[in-house]
C-alpha cells in the first residue's frame, strides 16, 4: 500500500510512502522489545540528559518542523512553531520530574518495610491522530520514554513526514535507536500490532468510534488502555460574564488550528439576556478573521487537514439548517483549490441537530440559547462527550463552584480556554474516553504500580 501525503492547502502531492511489510514490522518489533530490556536498567539521570537533548533538537530546529506540519495538515505557521514550542516544553518537563513522581512510597504497615514502586510495563503502542502531529506524540513519549518504557508509533497516514521526524529527533537526541520506532501501516492492520506478544499496553488519540474499537481489541488481550477521544466542548457565557473577554477567548478557542481541536469551544451555550450582543459581535470578531495560504503570517486559519473532513463538516452544517439551525456567518465551501471552509456560525441550535449532538470539527460555532445558568448547565452536560467545559462568568466563586462541582467533563475552565499543559492531568470521561496524560497521573499510566512488602 502507498500512502500520500497530500498538501491541503492546493492539493499538490509532497511524498510518498510505501507500508511496511509484514517482515519488517515484525523485526521493528523485536528489536523494540529488547531494547526496552536495557532502556528500563537505565537511571533518571541517563533518561533526562537525553530528553533535554530532544527539547534542544525541536528548538534549533522549529523552523523546519513547523513547516513540514503546515505542508502536511495546514496548520497556520505561527501556530505551528508554538506547537513545537510546546513539545520541548514538555520533553524538559518531565526530564526534570519523572524521578520525583516515580520515586518509591514508603507505606507504613506491620511489615518491616513496605512501599509501592513504580515500574515500567515495556513496549507501549500509540495511535496517533493528525491534527496535533507532533504535540499529540509528544505528550505521550516523554513520560513513557521517561518511566522507562518503549514505544511504537502509528501515526494517521496524512502526517507521515511528520511521524518520521519525531522518530528522527529520539535517535538525533542519543536514545537507542529502536527505543522509539514509527510503524508506517494500514489503519486496519493497527489490530495486527495490538496483539503482538511485544506490545503491552495501547495509547489511542482520536475517534470515539475508533476508541471503542481499539478498547475491544486491547481489552481481549487484556492489554491496558488510555483513550482520548472526541469532544463537544461547551462554553457557558453567563449573564454577568465579561463579554470583552469571553468573546476574545471563544473566537481564540474555536478557530485554533482551524477549529481541529478535541477540546476546541464547539457549543456556545449563552443565557437569553446577552445572546443577541454574543451572536452580533461573535459574527464581527469572526469575520474579521484571515483565511488562507497557512504560510502567511497573517493567516488565522488555513485548509482543513483533508477535504473529506470538510465535507463531513459541511454536511453537519447543512442537516442543522433544514433542521432548524439558522446559517448567520459562513457555511459555503469557497471555490479554487484547497480544504478551506470559511468561519461558520449556527444559532437556534437545538437538541436534534448535528450542530446540537456532534462534534463539528471544523471552524463552525453552534450558539445555542438557554434562559438562566440551571438551564446552561444541564446543557452542558446534555451530551455523551466529556473532554472539556468552560463558563464564564465575574463572580469567579460561582465559576469555581461550576467548574468543579456541576460540568461533566475532565477539564473545567473558568474565563478561559481548554488547553493542555505539562504540569495538569488531561484527559476524558464518557465517551471522551478514560485515562490521562501529562503531569503525575500520566506518567503512572503505564508503569507497574508495584507493592513490596519486606517481613
């Protein structure tokens, strides 16, 4: 099989690939597994050194990574560079504290001595989606990497120039050169790989439907799992919300990366009192925006990553129309060559409506309108997502108490974004998926989380 990598933004052709052979797969495999038999001996010290060479290697050479993601899946430029900005931000993240969240616990017991150790399962499979290339691969690998694990990747088809550089850096840094190996395959051959006696444990970020399955297959090999899935985001504007500020944050939070975000705002949920003013100024803020050739540093969005994605997008957006849903920016695909789809707004958005139920993942805003904040809540939650939520509101008490107490979702914002960072546990509930990445619980993910108890 061939897999092309496609530039979204004129449809011109960069590279090819040929898919691996059974053959060679099974030997990346091998040599995968007994390298994880020397990496999980080594110390700390020896991972961390290595690991602030990987942050070195994406700094000094950001320019060129950056622009292999916009070629490969668009992302505007200066978007992307803050990507691999990231990437490093986390690689020396966790080069400076996985010792220190894997350290033994001493547990006082009737034992003379008893503690939980932390060790590392071995050969760790992700799946990786596109839209984050390098972030989404990343967030894993460090503290797999760091906890003294190794990994196999099998990134999305689209961004295999981009899998092959990651690949690139991990060896540049010093790593053992089958301590992180990618797989170019099939997507159907993913089950292949997932029942390999090398492989211990699964990372999935993507779909929930490709979450069910890879959960299915991983849990008949009894195969520990950790799954990022999709998401409906709501942003809850309340009536004494900022709406300067929440109007800056929401039109940021929608067209990041062309509105190709998991934990992207999706649903506008607004109390009836201040809609009109949301609606009207939404439209001016998102009108204002540039679309374009992604290499232009004015551009705020670029193509989407395939046009498939935008017709999917586009059909979401004209079923809400003739159910209801009225079209007041955007929602027409632009003529000449590129995915583009321009900034979109729905409103009148109801339960029933793709706008409503789906994850739009694209630049298309749903407002959809509620008559006090008991009724925003319950619309917030009125979803089988659960990645991200935000309210906004000046009584920040208030905010607290929602964020914590009343969304349903695994990370709560209050006045602004949905992000990921270093430092906080990421992660879904419902059909976002389960586990988390980054910070101390990520890294616990896959690790042995041993008890010792000494007579």
């Amino acid at each position: 099989m061939i897999f092309k990598s496609i530039n979204p933004t004129n449809g011109s052709l960069i590279n090819k690939y040929t898919s691996m052979s059974s053959k060679k797969v099974a030997a990346i495999l091998a040599g995968v597994s007994e390298t994880f038999q020397e990496w999980r001996k080594t110390s700390f010290a020896e991972r961390s050194e290595k690991m602030r060479k990987t942050a070195g290697i994406l700094r000094s050479k950001k320019e060129e990574f950056a622009r292999l993601m916009t070629c490969e899946m668009g992302k505007p430029i200066a978007q992307a560079r803050t990507e691999i900005e990231k990437c490093a931000w986390g690689c020396d993240f966790f080069a400076e504290n996985a010792e220190k969240f894997l350290s033994p616990e001493i547990v006082p017991t009737d034992a003379a001595k008893s503690y939980v150790a932390y060790t590392p399962l071995g050969v760790v499979l992700a799946i990786m989606p596109w839209n984050f290339p390098f972030w989404q691969v990343f967030r894993f690998a460090a503290p797999a990497i760091m906890a003294g694990n190794a990994v196999v990747l099998k990134h999305a088809s689209n961004v295999s120039g981009c899998a092959l550089a990651i690949e690139g850096i991990f060896r540049d840094a010093g790593f053992p050169k089958n301590l992180f190996r990618t797989l170019l395959i099939a997507a159907k051959d993913t089950g292949k790989i997932i029942d390999h006696p090398a492989v211990c444990a699964v990372t999935l970020t993507g779909s929930t439907p490709a979450g069910r399955s890879v959960a299915a297959k991983a849990g008949a090999a009894l195969k520990k799992t950790v799954l990022e899935l999709g998401g409906s985001d709501p942003y809850v504007i309340l009536a004494d919300a900022d709406l300067n500020q929440a109007l800056e944050t929401c039109v940021f939070a929608k067209l990041l990366n062309t509105g190709q975000s998991c934990v992207a705002a999706k649903r506008f949920i607004v109390v009836e009192s201040i809609r009109k003013e949301f609606e009207k100024r939404l439209g001016e803020k998102m009108s204002g925006k540039k679309m374009g050739d992604p290499f232009d540093e004015a551009v705020s969005l670029g193509p989407l990553a395939r046009p498939d994605l935008r017709e999917e997008l586009h059909r979401q957006v004209v079923k809400s129309v003739k159910k209801g849903a009225k079209l007041i920016l955007g929602g027409k695909i632009p003529e000449g060559k590129g995915a583009f789809y321009p900034p979109t707004i729905l409103t009148k958005v109801k339960k029933g409506m793709p706008a409503y139920d789906e994850e739009l993942f694209g630049p298309v805003a749903s407002i959809i309108s509620v008559k006090d904040e008991k009724e925003a809540i319950r619309v917030a939650n009125d979803t089988p997502f659960g990645l991200g939520a935000a309210v906004f509101t000046t009584d920040i008490t208030k905010g607290e108490h929602i964020a914590t107490d009343e969304l349903e979702a695994g990370n709560c914002f209050v006045n602004t974004h949905v992000k990921s960072d270093p430092r906080l546990p990421f992660g879904g509930i419902k059909q976002s998926g389960y586990g988390r990445e980054l910070s101390s619980f990520g890294i616990r993910e896959f690790v042995n989380i041993k008890t010792v108890y000494i007579k």
